[in-house]
C-alpha cells in the first residue's frame, strides 16, 4: 500500500498493491484532486476491468455512464460496473470521493461471490445513478471515515481484511438506498425520456454501422430526423458530437484489436473500413495523440 498525502489542500490517494497487474486493488480518491491530476483523461470515454464509486459531495454538471448524460447535483451518487463506458465533463468545480476495487478484493471465498449475486447494485448497468439524502450521507461517511483510519493506521495483522469489511459494509449500505429509491412492490421503476430513447437509436445505429463509414446525414435518414436536429440531441444529452460518438467507437474497437488480436495495422483497418492504411494510422492517432503500432507496443509492455 502507498499513502500520499496532499500538502496545499489536505487530499489524499490511497493505493494497494498499485504497480502490481492481477492482485486485489483498492483505492480512494478526493475528486478534485483527481481531477486535477487526469484532467487530460477525464473527458474521455473509457472503461476500466474495475468497480467505481463515484460520490459528488458538492458541485453541478452531468457525468457521462454508456454515452447518457446523468445530472450532478448535491450528493448525487455514480456506481459503475467492469467495462462501463464513462468520462466527466468540463466542470473541475466538484467534491467528493472516488472509490476504486476489483471483484478479486472482494471476493475470497464462495460466501463473497454470494454477496457479488445478491447486490444487484453491483450490476446495474441501465440506471447506475441516485441521490443521497443528508442523513444518508452522514451514515456514508462514518464508513467511509472507517477506511479511511485504516488507510492510516494500517493494522499490520488485519489490514486487507478490515479495508474489505468496511467496503462490504459500506456497498450493503449503498444497496439498501439504491433499492429504496428505484424498487417499489418489488419492481425497478426506470423512467425513460423520449429524448434518451431517440439517442439510444443512435447508438444501435452506431453500433451497428460504424464500420462502414456513414455520414452524418445518414444517420439522421435511418432515425428520419433532420443532421441538425441529431447533432443537438448529443451534445445536450452527451456533451459531445455525433462525430465524437461514432469516432470514439471505432477507435474503441481499434483499441481492443491492437491488444486483443495478432492482426497487423494493415488488417485492423480494414475491418474497421479503412481502404487506406496511412489514413487509418493519421485516423488513430489524431484521435489518441499515439500512432497503433506504439498504441499497442506501450500497452502491451505495461501488461507484460
């Protein structure tokens, strides 16, 4: 475990196990100060093979969870799932904390991988978002406060341990209210606008044609919408152009081929539809700010 702590504003991140690939993680954040320390990467979609906790204590905006805008308001509360699409908008204004853990910290015997079941806070990926009353927030943060101390103390016979009962505790806590919020009779109430339905076509549409490289305009034919009025619905709901959307997928799966395939630069392009291999090279790296080939060089060294 490493400890920082912040001089100038009294934030602080913990680590365990941070430079170690395949063991249990767990880290705390105070939002602003990561905020201010990835403020290059938080506007961009990513995923993460981790759960977040993301509690904004004070601050407005929208936070962006599988290309849906969500309203930040006070204590307003984000669970993300593994590989759940995410990124922050431009506001630096907030407060609050960050938690960070894999299913491996959790999980050290058949009982825990019970508790994974049995909280479907911990797969929600359609409505990952609720409101904290104030004395759900005091409650909260005694817990949090809990794991905090322990971060400090670092009981050298019990650490790991206490730090997953306390997390435990604290994410029994969180479906509780999740459940009082969003289930009644027994049933999930999940409102949906038009507006997010209309994006929602959009990002089918997306997802099935991004390969092969329609216009905007052709987007907005299939959705028998007017280009203007799509450009307008993304960037009210998501921050963001169509074009961002659609190039964020290909490079996305552009991402995923260079680790995840042995198929040259040349092959990747064009089964994402790029007849020209140099304009698919200029393509990934406008984007990236890294050419593919030292994209998946410097990933796969830092896997390795």
């Amino acid at each position: 475990m490493q400890k920082n702590n912040g001089s100038s504003d009294n934030t602080a991140e913990y680590h365990l196990n941070q430079y170690q690939h395949n063991v249990p993680r767990f880290s705390l954040y105070q939002i602003d100060a990561y905020l201010k320390k990835y403020d290059k990467k938080r506007r961009k979609a990513h995923a993460a093979n981790h759960y977040q906790i993301i509690w904004f204590k004070k601050g407005n905006g929208s936070y962006f969870v599988n290309l849906k805008a969500w309203d930040i308001d006070q204590n307003t509360l984000f669970f993300l799932t593994e590989n759940d699409n995410h990124y922050f908008d431009r506001n630096t204004n907030y407060s609050g904390v960050l938690i960070q853990f894999n299913e491996e910290f959790l999980i050290q015997d058949n009982k825990d991988t019970a508790f994974f079941s049995k909280h479907s806070l911990l797969d929600n990926r359609k409505w990952p978002f609720f409101s904290l009353t104030r004395d759900d927030a005091f409650i909260l943060d005694e817990y949090l406060n809990l794991i905090r101390n322990e971060f400090a103390d670092k009981n050298q016979n019990s650490h790991e341990e206490l730090l997953r009962s306390y997390l435990k505790a604290f994410l029994i806590q969180l479906q509780y209210r999740w459940e009082k919020e969003y289930l009644f009779d027994g049933r999930r109430i999940l409102p949906e606008g038009k507006k997010q339905l209309l994006l929602m076509k959009f990002l089918d549409l997306v997802e099935e044609n991004y390969k092969k490289e329609l216009k905007i305009c052709h987007y907005a034919e299939l959705m028998q919408i007017s280009s203007r009025t799509l450009s307008g619905l993304t960037s009210q709901l998501l921050d963001k152009s169509p074009s961002e959307i659609i190039c964020e997928r290909i490079i996305a799966e552009a991402e995923r081929m260079l680790l995840g395939t042995n198929y040259n630069i040349s092959e990747i392009g064009n089964c994402l539809g790029f007849d020209d291999n140099s304009y698919f090279v200029k393509y990934f790296k406008k984007y990236t700010g890294i050419s593919p080939l030292d994209f998946r060089r410097s990933s796969l060294k830092e896997i390795s």
